[in-house]
C-alpha cells in the first residue's frame, strides 16, 4: 500500500513541476509600417532611419513582428541590423524582390517557421501583382503558421496593407483577410497586424471587428489590460497637427490570445523620426 501512495505522489509531484516548468510566456508583437525609402522625406529618409528604426526594434525587444511599406534593400537593411531575426513575404509587384513587402520578421532563436505563404488582395488572390477591385497599388499579405520554442504553442500570424484609395478594394480586402485566416489558421489563435488606412470607424475596420461574423478579430487595443501612448498612429513626421492625426496601424488577435498591454510607440531621436508612423506594440500570451 506504502508502494503504491508513494508511486502516486511521485506521480502527482511530476505532474505538478512539469506544470510549474512550463509558464505562461509573454510575446511581444510590433505593427510597424517603416514608411518606403524616398528621397522626397528629406532629413528623415531611410538612409538616416534605418539605425533608429532596428534600434527600436530591439530596445522594445520586440519577438515578432509585421512590416509594411518595405522595400527589398530596407528589408535588407533590417536583418543586417537584426541578424537574429529571419522573415517571411515577398514584393508585391512579381511575388520576388519588386515593390513593397509586407513581411512578417521574427526571432529565429525563438520561433519555429511551419508553413507560410502569400496572397493578393484581388479577385484571384494568386495573380502575382494584380491590382484588385477599384484598388490604387498592388497588396499583398503575408501568413505563417509558428510554433514557439519556449512555450510550444503554436498561432498563425497574418500582415498586410489595405489600399487606401479604392472603395470595393478596402471593403473586400478587409473581407478577404478574415476569410483567409479563417481557411489557412487551421483553428489556431490567430494575430493580424497591419497598416489599414482606416480609423475604427471606417468600413474596413467595421468589416474585420464585426461581431456578428463569426471570422471576425478583435483590435488589441480594445481588450488590452493596459493602455501606453496616444490614441493615434500617423503623425506624417510630426506634420499633423496632434488634434488631426489618426489610429490606422493595428494589431488584432482572435482565439485563446490574452492581451496584456497595447501601446503606441512615439519614441523620436534628436527630432529624427523611425517612420511617418508610430509602431504599435503588444504584449499578448497564447494561451
């Protein structure tokens, strides 16, 4: 009888340490469009920026994150800086190297890479660089499916750019996310950063935080326990007027996703600014 309680508690006790050994691990989740490399942004073009923007990257410790608006030399500009991160996206003009990225970079050490692709926000979402619908540019999202070494949870993480022109293209493009994250996340938590060109009153938000559409996500910042920075996320360079300036880049989650905080990261150096942007950080636990 001794034998037995004993094996029991032995048994119990694992279970218990094996428990303990495995904690909830935050994942800090950065939105960031970097603004494209342009001569035309003067003192605060990419040759000046791209030191402030990887330093930015790593001083929030960020562990993953989505990029918008990045060229094929930016984004070589990044890893040369961040040589423990690795990527996934493609160009969105020929599915390679040509136009902007929306490329979702993360900490090689810390994330296994499952399954990943692409696919444009058109009518066919395989036509390499189609404009879709009424749209003004190509757009394309980038998707993978991660597995974190640390925790062993696994969640599928979605980043694009939502045309800011064309009508149709904002409200289907906004639509086709849902719907592709609804076919491609094979039911795991699912995160979703992006530069929208919208404010939470625009059709495409109202699309994507729909709560009577069972695809629908869940902007971060509504359900975050802690609030940082202001209630805005493009500045221009700090040309807005504060009063006039608008939430556009978000970070939405779906499924068993606690968020801990959302905040708007304002950070300049010597009037130096990372982007036209704020990124927008997260803390969240897949639980």
């Amino acid at each position: 009888m001794r034998k037995i309680l004993f094996s029991f508690l032995s048994v119990l006790l694992s279970a218990c340490f094996l428990s303990a050994g495995q904690p909830d691990t935050p994942l800090n989740v950065l939105t960031f469009n970097i603004r494209m490399d342009t001569q035309e942004d003067g003192y605060n073009q990419w040759s000046n920026r791209k030191d402030l923007a990887a330093d930015l990257v790593k001083f929030h410790e960020v562990d993953i994150f989505g990029a918008q608006e990045v060229l094929n030399h930016q984004l070589n500009d990044l890893l040369q800086r961040l040589p423990e991160y690795a990527y996934v996206g493609v160009g969105r003009e020929d599915g390679k190297t040509k136009g902007e990225y929306a490329p979702i970079i993360y900490k090689k050490d810390r994330f296994e890479l499952e399954d990943s692709g692409n696919f444009w926000l058109a009518e066919d979402i395989n036509a390499v660089g189609k404009k879709g619908w009424d749209a003004a540019c190509e757009r394309v999202a980038t998707w993978g499916i991660f597995k974190d070494k640390q925790s062993g949870k696994k969640f599928f993480f979605l980043n694009t750019h939502l045309d800011h022109i064309g009508k149709v293209a904002r409200h289907e493009g906004a639509s086709l996310v849902l719907e592709q994250a609804r076919k491609l996340s094979k039911g795991l938590p699912v995160i979703v950063t992006g530069d929208f060109n919208a404010v939470p009153a625009d059709d495409p938000i109202k699309v994507l935080t729909d709560k009577n559409d069972p695809r629908h996500v869940t902007h971060s910042r509504e359900i975050a326990a802690l609030k940082y920075g202001p209630e805005w996320t493009f500045h221009d360079y700090g040309r807005i007027p504060c009063e006039e300036r608008e939430w556009i880049d978000y970070i939405f989650v779906k499924g068993d996703i606690k968020v801990l905080r959302n905040g708007v990261v304002t950070d300049t150096l010597n009037k130096l600014y990372p982007s036209d942007h704020c990124p927008v950080i997260a803390t969240l636990i897949i639980q």
